[in-house]
C-alpha cells in the first residue's frame, strides 16, 4: 500500500517527491491480448504512468445493457503487472475523437442540450453509471496496492460551458463512490478554459503542444501553489477521412518535451500508443467558431503519430522522446520487449459470396418502424453506429421536381423506382436529376461518426429534416435500421441466403475465407480493399472498423490474435460501390517516420 498526495508544488508517494511521467493508451483501443506488449512499450520508453479514458457508450451501447465493464479493472491490473502507475479519466464525457465523446447515443437523444449541465435527469443517469463503473477503479487505488494514483473530474469542461454546480456534484459524486486519490480537471491553458473548467479544491491540469512555460504561467495566474502537469502532451494528431496525413517532427516534439520537464512540470504524452478506432467508433469534428463547417470524420485508425505506432513498434519519436526521459528517470530504463512481427506473406482473399443490402437488412435489421409523419432520426430509432433505410413515396403523376434531403446527417445513397440515383451529403443535399411521380424512393444513410467536441456534441444523426419534392415535404416515411453491433451476434450471418458475389449487386455484405498455418501467430497484418469505396470488414467475427477511398488510410489494421490456425473468415459490408473481389492481408505498413541509429541512446 501506498499514499500519493498532491503538495504545495509537487506530487508526493509516501511523503517523497515523485513526477509523473505518463502515456496515454487507452484499453479500449487495443486488443486485450496486446496490452502487455504495449504497456512494456510505455516503460521502456521511459514512463512509469499509462493514461486511459473510459467510453461510456462502448460500456453501455443500450441502456442498461452493460458490457464488459471489467474490462478497465483489467487493464489496471495490467499496468500494475508492467510497474506503471496508472491515472482515470472517467467522464462522463470524454472527447478522445471518440463517437459522440463517449456519451451514449440514447444519452444524448433523451437529454439533447442538457448534458454536461446540472440537469437532475443527466446527473441522474451518470450517477448510475458510476455505481456500475467506479468499483472497477476503487478497489484499484494506490491506497489498497493498487496502481490508480489520480481520477479526472469531466474532460476539458472549459472548452465547452461555464456550470460549477455540474462540476462540483461530479466531484462530489466520485468521493461518494469510494474514490480517495487526488481529482484534477484539464483544461486549455487560456484563462476563460481554466475559470470555467476548474474545481475550488481540485488539481488543475493543462493541455497543449508547446509553449509550455507560457502554458504554466497562465496556469499560476489560476492556481498559485499545487504541482503544474501537462494532461495531454499533443505529440502528435488525429487524421480525417477526406483529407491529409498528419505527422509531427520527431525531433521537434521531443524538444517541446524536455521543455515541460524543464519547467519541473509532469507529463503525459498524448498519445503513447494511439491504437485503432475498430468497430466504428471512431468520432468527428467540425470548424468554426459555431461549429458550423462540415463534419470530419476520423479515421479508423489512432496512429496519433504516436512514439509507438499503430503496430506497436517503435518509432523515431519514440528514440528521441526516450533520450529525454531517460534524463529525468530514477535509474536505468528497461530494455524493450521483442518487436511486433507481421504476417510473412501476402494473402490475397477471394470474396465468392454476397448477399445485397436489403438482404442483410432483412437478416439483421430491427423490424420497420410505423409510418410516420417524418423521418426519425438514429437515435429515435435507437441506432448509434450503423446504416437506417428511409423508404417514402413521392406522389403523382407529377413533373420532375428536385429531391433533397434536409438535414441530412451524414450520407445517403438514394434509389428511385429501384435505381441508384446518387449519394447526397449534408452540404450536396439534393439530387442531380429531378424526380417526377409517382416514384418510390429509398435513401440508405449512414452516420460518419458522432460530433466528439464542442457545442454540436449530441447532434442526432439521420434525416433530420425531412425529405422533400419542389418545397412540398414527403411524408409518410417508413425507416428500418441496421445497428454495426448486430454482426457481432454469433452466427449472425449463417442464415443468410449468400449467393454469387455478381448476384449480391455494388452493396452488400460479402464473404471469402483463407487459410493460415503457423504464421497466424503474426502479432498484425494490415488489410487492405483495392477499388473499394465505403463500408465495414471483419475478419473471424471481429470488427476492423471503417474503411473508405477517400483516405489518407489505405490500410486496415488487423490484430494478430483475431487470426487463427486454418480457416479465417473476412466479411466485408460495401454501402456505395463494390471494387474487386478480393481483399489482401499483408504484413502490415511500414515504421512511419523510421528510426535514425543515433536516437536509440
């Protein structure tokens, strides 16, 4: 058992000063099977404190219905096994470039605008949930032999509102849980963040990329006394569909590093190891003061350009970044543990079978809705990740009038009369050809991913609108959905009615298998879909995530331990246009920035 305290200007383990040199690696992000692999990565580097968050949907997808809520206390107790100390960020909320911050999808649907407030129904639901997650952590504090040393009240909460009361009873609540350790907040280093996401009595952490002694001074201005921390060390950056690479100059960032240490300040390094957004996850942003451009949606994966790679390998910023730290460690730093091996070969694939959309729909779809009077929205229909088929009828006969989608969140591709007449978008809402009547149209929408920061957080998803002809609104509109988690159900799709893949049509979902002797004992394998244009893949069961032409990621990354010895399946559900019937697994791509020989001091 041990005591960690925060003093006047220092954190302190059983009365000694200690700093605390973290990474972020968030469980939820990384195969259970590779967390220990990870985690030695952390210490090698030169750390001796992981970093996690905790995503409440991926806990509770459905109201009530929990899942695998040990999975943090699990993970804790791998950070103990690796020698790290470990920090909570448990929420509620969470941003993380997560779906919809973390917050649950009939969380934000029930209470719109009066999450993150003091809103009696919120805090209700929250303190429910925190009886269910907190044991996981209580029990795990450094207090009792465990490794937790300090939880989080909320995230960044001064970037978005100005409610003390809110974060108060946050704070309130985690001490009636059972947690003792040191609450801190995080903030940006800007005064109107910091006086409006501070707790009288809390520890207030900063987050940014550089500047850290203007950071800091900005921080004293708030808080005198109490040690000074960088919460999120920005080593790297997150990517979106659509647009470029991002990287950071190795040797750059690890000069930003040392200056935070020079300022006698502790770290955490955001993110250590970034890992992969699987399963569609993955959240989205938008610009402007009001939030008010177009969503970005994240990529799949969570490279972060990260010191450790997606693949778990070391990179140049991980060599450089360990030179510095070693500077500031209590003694020698431990070796690293054998380096990640890839599949040896490249196996391509075959897809021999498919079944169309509507099929799969029918399959695994809930039940149609009623007719209603407009579109419901995915929350309504209580879909978080997935596609909902809206089907309307445009009367007649009729001219050909234009037929857009108001408030269209995010994508449709639309069918009259049973024939594809283009993809919509929120900002390209309307059709290129007009349609005349009668017609039968179907607009098959898909969300992006959730809004993860800012005053859009918890915007529904789906038609939002309404459909309309000319001006005239359409109504009496049918929905269906077809929530992502439904594959996940064993034996989902062994009662489908596959055929061959040309009978399945551009959408659908498709399937091959292919066969692995002892190199299914790769640590990864990268994936890829040449031609390919929007969808999901699985391979035996487990879900990779999204892929989608319009990159920058071209590779999907595939855990070693989802492959097996023999038979592997792949399924692939395409939603805009089927390219060529194979997929390929290959090793994997390659280290991103290299490892010059003179960083690995």
């Amino acid at each position: 058992m041990a005591d960690f305290t925060v003093g006047d200007d220092d954190f302190r383990l059983d009365g000694s000063p200690v700093r605390l040199l973290s990474g972020a690696l968030h469980y939820f992000r990384v195969h259970e099977e590779q967390w220990d692999h990870r985690l030695s990565m952390l210490r090698a580097m030169g750390l001796n404190c992981v970093e996690t968050y905790v995503p409440w949907n991926w806990h509770e997808p459905l109201e009530g219905g929990f899942r695998d809520v040990g999975a943090l206390g699990r993970f804790l107790d791998a950070a103990e096994r690796a020698g790290l100390m470990a920090i909570v960020r448990p929420g509620p909320y969470i941003c993380a470039e997560w779906e919809n911050g973390g917050l649950p999808a009939w969380v934000t649907g029930r209470f719109g605008r009066r999450v993150r407030t003091r809103d009696a129904g919120y805090t209700a639901a929250v303190e429910r949930w925190f009886g269910e997650l907190l044991p996981q952590v209580v029990r795990r504090q450094v207090g009792t032999g465990g490794p937790v040393v300090m939880v989080q009240v909320e995230n960044e909460y001064g970037s978005y509102g100005s409610d003390p009361v809110h974060l108060e009873d946050l704070a309130g609540l985690l001490r009636r849980c059972g947690v003792t350790v040191p609450l801190f907040t995080s903030d940006g280093p800007e005064d109107h963040m910091l006086s409006g996401g501070s707790v009288p009595g809390v520890l207030a952490t900063v987050n940014f990329g550089s500047g850290a002694r203007e950071a800091f001074q900005v921080v004293r201005r708030h808080r005198p006394r109490g040690p000074l921390m960088c919460m999120e060390f920005w080593c790297g950056w997150f990517e979106h569909w659509g647009a470029g690479p991002v990287v950071r100059d190795p040797a750059e960032a690890a000069d930003a590093l040392r200056e935070v240490l020079e300022c006698g300040a502790s770290v955490n390094l955001y993110m250590a190891h970034g890992g992969t957004n699987f399963a569609g996850w993955a959240g989205a942003n938008r610009s402007g003061p009001l939030q008010d451009q177009a969503l970005a949606a994240t990529v799949t994966s969570y490279d972060y350009d990260a010191p450790v790679d997606e693949y778990g390998r070391p990179t140049e910023k991980f060599w450089q970044m360990r030179k510095v730290l070693a500077e500031y460690a209590r003694g020698p730093l431990p070796g690293l543990p054998p380096e990640p091996v890839g599949l040896g070969r490249t196996v391509r694939v075959e897809l021999t079978q498919g079944v169309p959309l509507a099929g799969v729909l029918e399959a695994l779809g809930d039940a149609e809705g009623p007719v209603s009077g407009v579109p419901p929205t995915f929350e309504e229909l209580g879909v978080d990740r997935g596609v909902v088929r809206y089907r309307v009828d445009v009367p007649g006969p009729r001219q050909p009038y234009p037929l857009r989608a108001a408030g269209l969140r995010d994508r449709a591709v639309v069918y009259v009369d049973g024939v594809r007449a283009g993809v919509l978008t929120e900002e390209d809402h309307t059709l290129d050809v007009p349609v005349a009547g009668p017609a039968q149209v179907e607009l098959w929408v898909e969300s992006l991913g959730r809004v993860n920061y800012g005053p859009r957080l918890g915007e529904p998803k789906g038609i939002t609108g309404g459909v309309l002809h000319e001006r005239q609104f359409l109504h009496g509109v049918r929905a269906r959905g077809l929530r992502l988690d439904a594959f996940e159900v064993p034996g989902a799709v062994a009662g489908m009615r596959f055929g061959g893949v040309g009978e399945a049509g551009p959408t659908g979902l498709f399937r091959g298998s292919f066969g692995l002797g002892g190199e299914a004992e790769a640590d990864h394998a990268g994936l890829e879909l040449p031609g390919w244009v929007r969808g999901f893949v699985w391979v035996n069961g487990f879900c990779l995530g999204r892929y989608w032409s319009a990159g920058p990621q071209r590779t999907l990354y595939v855990p070693g331990p989802v492959l097996r010895e023999g038979v592997n399946e792949v399924w692939v559900l395409e939603l805009e246009e089927a390219g060529a019937p194979f997929v390929e697994l290959g090793p994997g791509t390659p280290v991103r920035t290299g490892v010059p020989g003179d960083a690995r001091g």
